[in-house]
C-alpha cells in the first residue's frame, strides 16, 4: 500500500525563490511609498494653506494691500513644506477676489539607486468661496 513518492529535481526548491521575489516586490513598493508620501503629504498641505492664506489676505482690515499680504502667507508656506524654490508663484487680484497659482515640479525616486524618478507636478490655482465674495 506504501509506495515511495519521486519528486523530480525542478519540483524542489521554489519556496525560498518565491519568497525572495515576494520579499523584493514589497520592499521596492515600501521604498516607493516612503519617498512619495511625504512630498504629497507636504504638497496637500501646502495646497490648504494657500486656501488659507487666500482666504485670510481677502479678510485683512485696514489700508494692507491683500496681494503683498497673501504673497508673503505663500512664500512662509513655501518654506515650511519644503517646496522648491523654483517654484512659480503668481497672486492677482480679480475684481473683489484674489486668486493664488503656484506651480512647481518635485522629482521623486521610486525605485532607489535614481533607477526610476517620478516627476511630481503641482499645479493649484486657488480662489476663495464664500460669504467674503459675496455683495
């Protein structure tokens, strides 16, 4: 009833093969996902605080010029989230409104040794809603 099973040469082995592929594909997306997250982290964060900054340059009492206001809130935000200084700022003051473009382009290696660079692009224009705007 016993019978001796023969596994042949190309049937042994593959467990730790698989493994070390598995292990290689999870370590280059965690590589990716460490160097990705925090530039989109920072650029989201820059985004809302140029909403803000927007946002409080229209609310600014007294004889400020909201434009040089709003361009000194984005310049301090620019430096805070590590934005690079290349990056194009333009503030114009469109009838009641003032509206906020800011456009830079952040290489982000995704694979290590600089194999594969992602070129993050963030193009925003912002322009402020609600109860400030309305006559």
């Amino acid at each position: 009833m016993n019978k001796a099973v023969n596994h042949g040469d190309n049937e042994r082995g593959s467990a730790g093969t698989k493994f070390l592929a598995a292990l290689a594909v999870i370590l280059l997306v965690a590589n990716a996902g460490y160097n990705y997250l925090p530039v989109a982290y920072s650029a989201e964060n820059f985004k809302a605080e140029m909403a803000t900054a927007v946002l409080q340059g229209m609310a600014m009492p007294g004889k400020i010029n909201p434009v040089d206001n709003v361009k000194a809130r984005i310049q301090k935000a620019m430096t805070q989230n590590d934005i690079p200084a290349d990056a194009t700022m333009d503030v114009k003051q469109a009838g009641n409104a003032i509206n906020a473009h800011v456009v830079y382009t952040k290489d982000v290696n995704i694979l290590p040794f600089g194999i594969y660079k992602y070129h993050y692009r963030f193009d925003e224009v912002v322009t402020p809603t609600g109860f400030l705007l309305k006559q």
